[in-house]
C-alpha cells in the first residue's frame, strides 16, 4: 500500500467570483429558455465546458456563429468596445459577464488614456482578458517576461497597469524597473486580490506538505503561477488538467502528507475528486479505505462559505 496518511486541500480554492458569476448568468438565460451562447469558452476547465455543453450551451468563435436573436454571454475575460457594437448590430442579446475587477481595469485604462499617459501593460500576449483590454488602449505597449522590458521606452509621463492574473512580484519588479525610464510614473495596481489569496494560500499549504497537486488548465496562468510557487518552497509539485491525470501510485512515493490546490476556473468538486483519487492511489491500507469520506472531510476543512458555492450542481467525487 502507499504512504499517504493525511490529505489537504488549501483554503479559498474553487472558482473565483467572476468566473462563477459568468457560468451562472449563461445557466441562468439558457433556463430561461434563451438559446444562448459564450463567445470563447467561459473558463479554461475541459469539464466545465462539457457541462455547459450538456445544458445546450455551446461555445463561439465569433459572433457571426450566433443566430439574430439568441443570447450571447460574455465571459469573465471581458472584451473589446467594438465587440459589444457588433452584437448590438447583430440583434443579439448581451449577457455581460465581464469580471467586475476586469470591468474596473477597462475603466482605468480609459482614464489613462484621457489623460495623455503613455501605457504599459504587463500582460499574456493573445490572452483574452489582454486582447479585451488593448481595446480600451490600442496604442499600450505589451510586455510579458523581463527581456521584453527593454523595449519600453523613455517617456516623460507614463503609466503601469497588468493583466488581473499576473503575478505580483512581476509587477512589483516592473514597476521598479519603469521608475528610470521616466520622469512621472502612475502604477495601478490591478492584480486581482483573490489571485493573491490564492497564491498565499497555496503557499500555506505547500509548506506543510511533502506533494502539491496543482488542478487546471494547462494553458492557464494563474495555475502554471501556483505550480511555481509550490516549487519555489522546495515542495514538488505535479500539475493536473482533472482527475483524470492521475493514475500511477508511484507519483506518491514517499509521501505522507499531500496537499491539493486548483486554479480560479478549477470547480471545488474537481479538488475534492483529486483528494479522492490521492487517497485510493496513494494512501496507507486505512486512508485507501476511507478515501471518499477523507476527500469530504478534507474539503470541508478548506471551503469558506463564499468559495464554497459552485454554479455546477453537487455531485458525489468519484
């Protein structure tokens, strides 16, 4: 049998607010009877998508994919002003599910604009919250890794706002960064404050455990960022799309204590199948044996009531 003896799950996982209001509002007009639609998919979670899929929800590239008349939800990411003009010269309903901290972003940026700043955005090249906020300022300059920051130029007045999930110490080496290419600099800082807890609470848990197991996307920043946080404490980390991911017991040599963390589009019932999964693969001889009543207890430890909810109905891990 294997090692694992105690199995936790860090605090504040699940989807984050905007995600799992953008899910919620498609659900909400597709019950309402709507033929209703996402432009893009909502989330980077293969198994969100498949659910959304069997609610008759279905995914667009482009709005040209969206019969006059349905509804179209926009997701957390946000997207450009013209994209909203074409829908409403479409005939489409608007589901605007834009995170609201995105939403201020978009805002911010307008204001720097109006007020003559030249923009640097630390941001994902081709991500979509980035696309949606090149919108608002087309003339920004991007950067993402430190040897694109040469290419910012020296300026009199310039200002410093980021992609919500990039994370905060690149923004703080940055901004350090831009205080010698310019005269007057304006840092707003739009890291999004449930992209810290979660890094802080990942970090908690890394530091008590022997393995991390790190659930989402695999194009996923803020996921890829918990991975690497968990390595930079010294505590090896093995990141996971899904349960499915996990089949060998040799993963978990070694190993007693294993904490599991997801990423914002990461649902907290995916988190409580992968504690399962540890158990049974992993555990000792008494854990294997009460693997799913471990991953429940280990999830109600770790879900505060606010992360908690989920727009996806309950259903029992397996």
């Amino acid at each position: 049998m294997g090692s694992v003896e105690r199995i936790s799950i860090a605090k504040r996982t699940g989807f984050c607010y905007g995600v799992r209001e953008a899910i919620d509002k498609a659900k909400l007009a597709n019950a309402d009877g709507k033929s209703t639609h996402t432009l893009g998919q909502v989330v980077h979670n293969e198994g969100v998508i498949a659910d959304l899929r069997q609610h008759g929800i279905e995914s667009v590239d482009s709005l040209d994919d969206v019969a006059t008349g349905a509804a179209v939800v926009i997701r957390a990411h946000g997207v450009k002003p013209e994209v909203l003009n074409r829908a409403a010269e479409r005939g489409l309903e608007v589901i605007d599910g834009t995170c609201t901290w995105v939403v201020q972003e978009q805002r911010e940026l307008q204001r720097l604009v109006a007020d003559g700043y030249e923009i640097v955005l630390l941001g994902t090249p081709h991500h979509p919250e980035v696309v949606g906020l090149l919108g608002f300022a087309p003339d920004a300059i991007l950067v993402d890794e430190e040897e694109d920051w040469i290419k910012i130029p020296r300026r009199k007045r310039m200002a410093l706002i980021t992609q919500s999930t990039q994370p905060p110490w690149k923004f703080e080496k940055l901004a350090a960064f831009m205080v010698g290419r310019c005269h007057e600099l304006k840092v707003l800082n739009t890291v999004c404050p449930v992209t810290i807890r979660r890094q802080e609470d990942t970090l908690e848990t890394a530091r008590l455990v022997d393995l991390m197991i790190v659930v989402g996307g695999s194009r996923s920043a803020n996921t890829k960022e918990l991975t690497r946080l968990c390595e930079i404490v010294g505590t090896r980390a093995i990141q996971i799309e899904s349960v499915r991911d996990l089949n060998d017991p040799a993963a978990f040599a070694g190993a007693t204590h294993v904490g599991v963390t997801g990423g914002t589009s990461t649902p907290i019932e995916d988190l409580e199948r992968v504690a399962r999964r540890v158990a049974e693969l992993g555990g000792t001889a008494d854990v294997a044996a009460r693997a799913a009543a471990i991953a429940h207890e280990a999830l109600a430890a770790a879900a505060t009531p606010q992360y908690r909810t989920s727009s996806l109905e309950a259903t029992p891990a397996r």
